[in-house]
C-alpha cells in the first residue's frame, strides 16, 4: 500500500538524486523563462529559455510527484546555440495523476564545454481546476466540494462523518490518521469520470464508482449517491489501515482490510446480513483462506462482505482491540498473514476459520480429499490494485454484471 500512481516518462529514473548543480545569480547559464500550464486529465506542458555566452548543446527535463520515489527524465528536441527554447508537453489519460498530487520539476543545461547547470526546482499542484473547489476542515481531514449551500451542508455532513469513522477506528481497532487527507466530492458521476482511471469498456458502462482512494492520501466521492455516508466511511478506512500498515514487502491480507472497512461503516447491510445467515444456514461459507482475494463469482458478492465484517468483528469481540492493534502492527512490519496471527494470536489462519465458524453455530469446515483441498482453497487471481491493495473503489451495480467484470463485487473491489 502506499504505492502512489506513476507518471510514465520517456525514460524512468529511480530515486534520482539531483546533487550539487544549482543555479545562481553569476552561473553561466541564464534562464529568462521556466514555465509550465496544466490542463486537467488532458496534459501538462512544460517551457524553458535561456541563454549563454557559448552554446548550450543538451536540455533534459527531470520531472515527477513531489512525494514519489519516481523522476522521469525527458530530453526534448531544441536548437542548440546561446539563445535556446525547449519545450515538452507530456499528454495525460483521465486518471493518470490524482487531483491536489503536489509535483515537481527542473531542468538539466549543459554548455559546449561540458559545464552542467540544474535550474531551481519548481513546485506545483495539480488540480482539477474544471470546478471552483471549496474546503471544510478538521484536524487531518480537508473536504473539497463546489456548488452552492446544499453542497457546502453535504460537504460538511461528510467531514463529521468522517471524523466519527476515525473516532470509531482509534476507539475500537487502536488506529489513527497522523497525516492530511483530501477528500473531493464530485456532484455527478459525469464530473467524476475525468478524475478515474479508465478501465474495460463493459466495466465503466455496468458499474458506478461512488467511491475511490486514489493515492494514500487522496479520496474521490459521488456526493449525489445515497450511500455516499457509508462510502467515505469505508474508503477512509482503506486509507488509513493502509497507511498503518505501508510496507515494502505485502500489503495486509485483503480480508482483514475489507473486514475493517467494513466494520468502519458502522451496521452492516441488510443484503450482507441475509447473504450471511442464508450461507450459515446451508453450511456454505467461503473459507478464510479463500477470502484472502476477491471472490469471482458475482452471486457472492454479498456473503463475501458479510463474511469479512463477521470475522472482523469475531476477532474483535473475541480476542478485543489491543490484538487487533498488535496484528496490524506486524502487518506493517511485511509479515505473512500466518505467521503474523501466530505472532500475534497463536493460531494458524485454518483454526481461525474453525473458530470463527463455531461462533456461528457450525463445526470443523469438512476434511476433503488432497487435490479437492487446493480447489478449495486457492482463490482466483486477484485485480491489480492501483496502490498495492489499498485501492477499493465503493461502487452501485448498474443492471447486469458479468462474469468477465465480477470481481467488481460489490464495492468494486480494484482496478
């Protein structure tokens, strides 16, 4: 998690390092102008000038998120002489850069006799800049919204619920939010579509995103949609269980994330209460382990949420917040999920599925057969999630899904 989306240049440049370059009042180059402009899910332009007393002879651009760990590096075509121009406009897909992501950039001159010289680094934000955005705030929490007073009145309704849902999170799973979030409520689901990322035609055509945390510190919102209170609710948690647990190894087991955003909206749903009940009720529960990744079949969507709120509150009530706290501590940490709930509760991940299952009044999930075991257990392959499996975009079902686009679920689990 906490893998933010890169921006694809002509050539990546890891963890560069700009040195001891700089430019000054006396250096041998002058720049006259460093500019750029930006257009909102269209492209960003960028333009220098500048002159010498010699030819300068090469002009590279470093660019990339300010917090990234990711430069690109472009070298644009130009005249070279002692007057020079250059310029580069890198096209953008919707989607490509979240809204509010704080970028940074500088150029790279270098003069016929080998001198190199780094321009200042110039820092800008990237906007949607279609709408007038408006900020409510509290403590970490910036809640961006456009329109007049019925979207300032939701605007404001969204931040208390969101600071219930982190009250809510520090109270009952010992988790904070140390750092600013930004969350930009879209009035309609056509404003929306320019800040997501494009994906299947039969996708963006059945599904309806209402929901989506784009960057570990950045979350979209459909404000007209009556479920945008348990939306927020459920991608905060994403974003902060996320942040809890960032590490560079494996993300936290997609159960305990869903389970715990999930438990952060508070009741759970009715339909995820019946799908439950109706699946204890036929002994046909998705094993634990099989809740690792998203399940294929859309008739399941609704057990699957079920299930992980169920489980997250069974561990819990059970074995209470501090464990909780603790578990998701060595999740930071890269652990496994198996050797972390031996860590941490000393029991195997099959022993929580057989404890969690009595508490629903059911006994030991049946013993099959060897080659029956792996079909049982292995899941499908899971949706590449943008930001390493922080990203769940909470979704409506719009008529018919297809198999093809199942793993939508019901909160469209990634993308």
């Amino acid at each position: 998690m906490g893998k933010r989306v890169s921006l694809i240049g002509l050539c990546l440049v890891i963890a560069f390092v700009v040195g001891s370059i700089t430019a000054h009042a006396d250096s041998p180059i002058r720049v006259l102008a460093d500019q750029h402009t930006a257009q909102f899910a269209k492209g960003i332009s960028f333009r220098i000038v500048a002159e010498a007393d010699q030819p300068i002879q090469s002009v590279t651009l470093y660019y990339g998120e300010q917090k990234g760990d990711v430069t690109n590096r472009v070298v644009p075509s130009f005249t070279p002489g002692q007057h020079i121009e250059a310029t580069y406009d890198k096209p953008l897909e919707r989607g490509e850069i979240p809204p509010g992501t704080v970028m940074e950039y500088h150029w790279r001159l270098q003069l016929a006799d080998g001198t190199l010289q780094d321009t200042e680094p110039q820092v800008f934000s990237y906007d949607d800049d279609r709408f007038p955005w408006q900020p409510v705030q509290a403590g970490n929490l910036t809640v961006l919204y456009y329109g007049g007073d019925a979207q300032k009145t939701l605007a404001q309704e969204l931040l208390s619920r969101a600071q219930e849902t982190l009250s809510r999170l520090q109270t009952e799973i010992g988790i904070t939010l140390q750092s600013p979030v930004h969350i930009y409520v879209y009035n309609s689901a056509e404003d929306m579509t320019a800040a997501l990322s494009p994906r299947s035609q039969g996708f963006d055509e059945q599904v309806l995103t209402l929901g989506v945390a784009v960057s570990d510190d950045t979350l979209l919102l459909l404000g007209d949609h009556p479920e945008v209170q348990q939306t927020i609710s459920h991608e905060l948690s994403h974003i902060v269980v996320g942040l809890a647990t960032e590490n560079p190894y494996s993300p936290v087991p997609r159960w305990l994330d869903e389970g715990l955003a999930m438990y952060a909206e508070g009741k759970l749903p009715a339909n995820n209460v019946t799908a439950l009940q109706q699946a204890v009720k036929r002994d046909a529960l998705i094993s634990v382990r099989s809740l690792s990744s998203y399940t294929g079949d859309p008739q399941q969507v609704d057990l699957y949420y079920g299930e992980v709120y169920s489980l997250v509150e069974y561990m819990l009530q059970t074995y209470g917040r501090d464990k909780m706290t603790a578990l998701l501590q060595v999740f930071k940490q890269g652990a496994l999920q198996d050797d972390a709930l031996q860590q941490v509760y000393h029991i195997s991940l099959d022993t929580l599925d057989t404890q969690w299952r009595q508490s629903l009044g059911l006994g030991p999930r049946p013993t099959v057969t060897p080659t029956s075991a792996v079909a049982a257990v292995t899941p499908p392959a899971p949706v590449q999630a943008q930001r390493s499996g922080l990203l769940c975009p909470l979704t409506g079902i719009i008529g018919a899904i297809t198999l093809a686009i199942g793993l939508a679920l019901r909160r469209v689990l990634a993308s």
